[in-house]
C-alpha cells in the first residue's frame, strides 16, 4: 500500500467498541486472573493498549521489527545509550544536537563511556574513528540546524563489518522522507514532539529496533527505567501521525519556495536547505530522501547576534521557540537556543554563526510567508 494508505490502515479499530479512534487506556494497572495471568497488560510502565498501539504503529511506518515510546526525545536517545557499558566508545556525527551532545559528555562520559566526534558525511571519516572499543556509531541526517547529511548506506555497510551498531535520528526527515533502517541502520531514535506528533502539543520519543533482539534491550531499559510515554500523549501523538504524510508534503512545499526566494537576497551569506543545488548534500539527499523537509536555516552578511535578533524580532507570522516541525512557522536561534549547551569554539566549527537563524516552515500560505521574510529582512 502507498504512505497515507498504510498509515490509516495501521492505525486499530477497537476490538471491544469497534471504536475507530484508538481509545484513551487512562489507568494504571490490569485487572489479574492470577499472578501472571492477565489480557496481556499488568501494568502501564510496562505496558498500556493505547502506548501499544503507538509503538506498533511507528514500527510499521519505519519498518522497523519493535518500537518503543518514551516521555521525549531525550529520554529516547537515554534509553539507546543505556546499551552501552563501561569503557564503550561511540561515533557521533560533529554537528550534533546539543542535547545529545550534552547527555554524551556530562552523564555518559562519567560513567567511562567516550564519544568521538566526526564528520560522517564523509563517510571514510568513520572508518577511521572506529577501534576495538567502538559499539555505537550516532548519526543525524539531516543535522540540526545546518542540515548537513550522511550517507547512511555507506556508513552501516562499514559499521557491519567491524560489528557496530548504528543509531540514526531521523527526527528532521521523518519515515515520511527516509527510512534508514531500510538503509541499513540498527536503531532509528525520533523526538516525536516535533514532525511525528506536530502540533506543538506533545513531548515525546520514539526508538525503533530493526530486529527483535535490539528490541528486547531497548524494551528492558524502557520498563526498567520507566521514562515511559503518558496514554494521552500517545493518543495525540497517533492522531498526529495521520496527517503526517500530509503535513510534512505541505511544509517541504513551501520550504522549497521559501529556499529559492532566500537563495537570492542580498543580505543573506549562507544558506541551508537540501532542497537547494548549491546545498552540499543535494545529490545524496535526492537518492536518500523522497522530501526536503520543512527546515531552513541562514546566516546573514552582517553576523552580528543584533542583526539576528532584529530580524527575528521583527518575523510576524514566526513565533521564536525552542522547537520546530509543528503546523506553525517558528524561528530559533541556535547559538544561543537549541545549541547553547555546546562550547562556543564547537558551534563556530559546525556553521553556527552568530547570525544564524533556523526557521521551521509550517502551513501557511506560501506567499504570507514569504512577504513576512521580505519585511523583517527588511528591517
């Protein structure tokens, strides 16, 4: 079946109304026949009807063997790094999301695990890195917020043969543009609170296993540390799903407009966006990914944080926050906002300047959406 089909028909009716909305399961715990003897629920941190079908549905849409549902994003990638042990060594992508970064060398970092940093998007730059004690090589692709992408085949065909995992965030492209277990990846990690769920109304993560065996660690990890996803918010996050074909479609659409209209004002220095020829990954992104994405990032010829601010402050139609991926326009600014975690020496290496602006196309119209630009750049 295509994409949209198969979302419907993946998500349940209920066996017991016929209800065609997954039910809320608001509780707790299950009733028991006996010790052990139960309709396959005993409690909601291990598992809950409404959390299950959830997991089975992002599954499907990855084509994944397990998935998981975790209270956000970062509780995800905790629960991927909780399967490494003392004196393991990771691989992870240079231009890393600052929370990821954060939890690698402020928590897992004093309990001896080591993160190396590379450039993936050559992908002999990970051959290299990789020794006796590497177990998990992390990439994003497409990175945030410069957008730099990796090639995910390459990488798990060289992780393959020196028997190390490979965990992608797939949080920019969704299943809807990419599917790197279908690549070759081990696990796919997602912050659902941005594309997947979409409506700025939910925080949550999603693992996705290739193979029951990875499932089983990520399912013990998830039941034993409980930073598990709430009923309602696995309720919402489904609703989001259904429309997620439709709304990342709109998003990449307007995006690829909004790029082109960017790509020839004079006071913008850099832009990123896939969608561009001029864009580094452009050709791999073409074989990698069926969109864009709705994610644009520049930087201007004046680089100064006052000029990004002014022009930030000046956006009508885009609201400055922490998030993206939502039916609304929103800006960041990521020196300071989603990347002021990582040291300034890191940023400045990775393209995050002190004009950079990160914008997360919504659904607005098009042309409202491009004149807000003009005027604010006009500022």
């Amino acid at each position: 079946m295509r994409t949209q089909t198969d979302i419907l028909k993946h998500i349940p009716i209920d066996p017991h109304t016929g209800a065609i909305a997954v039910p809320i399961y608001q509780t707790t715990t299950f009733a028991q026949e006996a010790p052990g003897v139960n309709k396959g629920f005993d409690y909601t941190r291990t598992n809950n009807p409404t959390r299950q079908a959830l997991e089975e549905l992002v599954a499907s849409l990855e084509n994944g063997a397990k998935g998981f549902a975790f209270g956000s994003g970062l509780a995800a990638i905790d629960a991927v790094f909780k399967t490494l042990s003392q004196g393991d060594e990771v691989i992870a992508v240079a231009n890393i999301y600052g929370g990821t970064y954060r939890l690698l060398n402020e928590v897992y970092a004093k309990f001896g695990i080591k993160a190396h940093y590379v450039d993936t998007t050559v992908a002999a730059n990970v051959e290299k890195a990789i020794n006796d004690k590497t177990k998990l090589i992390w990439i994003e692709s497409p990175t945030n917020p410069t957008l730099r992408i990796s090639d995910i085949q390459a990488i798990t065909s060289i992780a393959k043969q020196h028997n190390v995992w490979v965990c992608v965030d797939n949080t920019f492209a969704t299943p809807i543009a990419q599917k790197p277990l279908d690549l070759g990846a081990d696990i796919v990690v997602h912050s659902a609170t941005k594309y997947i769920a979409g409506h700025s109304d939910v925080v949550a993560g999603l693992v996705i296993t290739k193979t029951e065996e990875i499932g089983k660690v990520i399912k013990f990890h998830q039941n034993s540390t409980g930073a598990i996803l709430s009923p309602f918010d696995s309720f919402l996050t489904i609703r989001g799903i259904e429309t997620l074909l439709l709304r990342y479609k709109g998003c990449s659409e307007n995006a690829v407009q909004i790029a082109e209209y960017l790509s020839t004002h004079p006071k913008i220095d850099k832009i990123y966006y896939l969608g561009l020829k001029s864009h580094e990954g452009y050709e791999l992104a073409k074989r990698q990914q069926k969109y864009f994405g709705g994610v644009i990032s520049f930087d201007l010829k004046e680089n100064t944080r006052e000029a990004a601010l002014q022009v930030i402050q000046s956006l009508k139609l885009f609201t400055l926050t922490e998030g993206l991926g939502g039916i609304k326009s929103l800006s960041n600014y990521p020196f300071e906002m989603s990347h002021g975690s990582v040291p300034k020496e890191t940023k400045i290496q990775a393209g995050i300047t002190e004009s950079l602006i990160r914008l997360s196309i919504g659904l607005e119209e098009t042309e409202d959406l491009i004149e807000d630009i003009k005027q604010a750049l006009a500022q």
